[in-house]
C-alpha cells in the first residue's frame, strides 16, 4: 500500500473487517482525487449481500445510491444495517464513510426471496450484439494513465465515448472488486451501472459539468458471464436537469435496468 492508495489488482483491498482502501483503477476521469462512482457503489452493494447472517436465499432485487459529495481517492468504512425483514423482502441499507466521517454514499436496497423453479421462466432472446460482434473505442482524454478508464474493458455495439447521443457499450472488470475475493455476479453490474451518461453523453464533456447524485438499479436476473452491457441514452431539459437511463443485457438478454438523475451546467 502506497500513502493513501492500494497497489493491488483489483479495485479495493480490504485491510480491516469494515474498512477498505481504493486503488488507482477507482480513479474517475474528472478529479484525480476522486473515484469513479462505479466501483463504491458496487463495494456497497457487495456489503449488502454479503453482511453477517445475510439470507442465502435473497437476491438483490433494486438498489438505490445517494451521492452527496465525490468519493475521495482514500480509505473508506463500510456499514450496514436492516431497516425491514420479512419472509419475503427485506430492505437493507448501508454507508460508506470517509476518513473525515463525512458520509460520501448511502445505498437502499432490496432483497427479494427466491423460489426456484417456482413459475416458468421467460427466455430472453438477446437485443443487442454480442461482446465478439462490437468493437472496441477511444476513451475520452484522460490526464491520467490509471483509473476506471483502465479497469474496465470496453466494447461498443453501437456509439462511441467520443461520439454524442445513445450508445451500446459491453463492459467487463480488467480486475477484481475486492483484492484476493470471488467477484460476485452482482459487483459486475454495479461497478459498470454508473457508467450510462458517460456513454451516452449528448452535450461536450469539456463544455459542460455533469453531476449524477444518485443512480438506481433494477435487477430481475443476474448476469451470466463477465460482460454487462449498458443500452443507454442521455436527456436534458433546458433548466439544467437531466436523465441517463439504461437497459441492462448479458449475453442471454435483458437483465434490468439503470437510471441516473443529473445536474447539468456550463464549465466555468
């Protein structure tokens, strides 16, 4: 561990119970003091799952993620508790906290129970082209050699980072969530799900600030295989908010959905 920064593979690396330290690849393209809001969100709702005497059989159904203030490039705490139990729901919520004690995002979740085999499942037929049939683009101008930007490899159907309106982007995890741990199906989506406005951008990154708040994601299957893809598109009204909303595919179809609330205003 370098200062305030892991050097390990992967996003973060645990160091203590409820204690994590970011690496370089949560690095977002905007603040080099500043992590992509993709990999603590995906750190929060691992916590979710994977908090004690967490019900084996509940699956991530919706979480919701509140994004007061940038998440800092340092050492974050992670808490969670049970607002709700039920036998077939729960609602969990968890933080994460900077060293400061500033609380830097809060995660709502909901859990549903599963019961395999229960109705007939409907087979989705895929929407979008496949990883092997997209091709890879350009990252927008980075300051940076590390960060999200190189943690992620990325894969367009449709679209492009440098081009604006809607795009379809595959994206897949370069490196693990959580130093030495099992990525879960789940961290696959979460870390890439605040990605849409990123993608389908509609007004010049370096004209205009663009502050997602919040972000939402839907989940009534988990992804099979390592790609997720966005099918996202970007809309703003004149006052200065917007919208970034996603459909969510793996390779068998569609697995849910991702939507972002936006703050929109010209630089300087």
């Amino acid at each position: 561990m370098v200062g305030q920064v892991s050097d390990a593979e992967a996003f973060f690396e645990q160091v203590a119970e409820e204690r994590f330290v970011p690496t370089a690849y949560t690095r977002g393209p905007w603040d080099e003091h500043s992590q992509h809001a993709g990999p603590p969100a995906a750190l929060l709702g691992r916590a979710v799952q994977l908090r004690p005497g967490a019900r084996e059989d509940m699956r991530l159904a919706r979480i919701t993620f509140e994004i007061p203030r940038p998440v800092p490039l340092r050492p974050l705490s992670v808490a969670t508790r049970v607002i709700k139990e039920g036998r077939s729901v729960e609602f969990v919520e968890a933080t994460l906290t900077a060293e400061s004690g500033d609380e830097v995002m809060r995660a709502r979740a909901l859990r549903i129970r599963t019961d395999p085999g229960s109705v007939p499942a409907t087979d989705d037929v895929p929407a979008v082209p496949s990883p092997d049939a997209s091709r890879s683009e350009p990252f927008f101008p980075v300051p940076w050699d590390v960060g999200y930007h190189t943690g992620m490899e990325c894969r367009f159907a449709a679209g492009a980072f440098l081009e604006h309106g809607p795009a379809t982007c595959w994206m897949r995890m370069r490196v693990p969530l959580v130093a030495g741990e099992k990525t879960l199906p789940s961290d696959r989506v979460l870390v890439a799900a605040d990605s849409g406005n990123g993608l389908s951008n509609v007004l010049d990154f370096g004209t205009h600030v663009f502050i997602n708040p919040d972000l939402t994601v839907h989940l009534h299957r988990y992804p099979l295989g390592e790609w997720v893809c966005l099918d996202a598109r970007t809309d703003i009204d004149a006052d200065g908010i917007g919208m970034a909303e996603a459909a969510l595919h793996d390779t068998r179809g569609a697995i849910g959905r991702s939507v972002q609330s936006l703050f929109v205003s010209g630089r300087g």
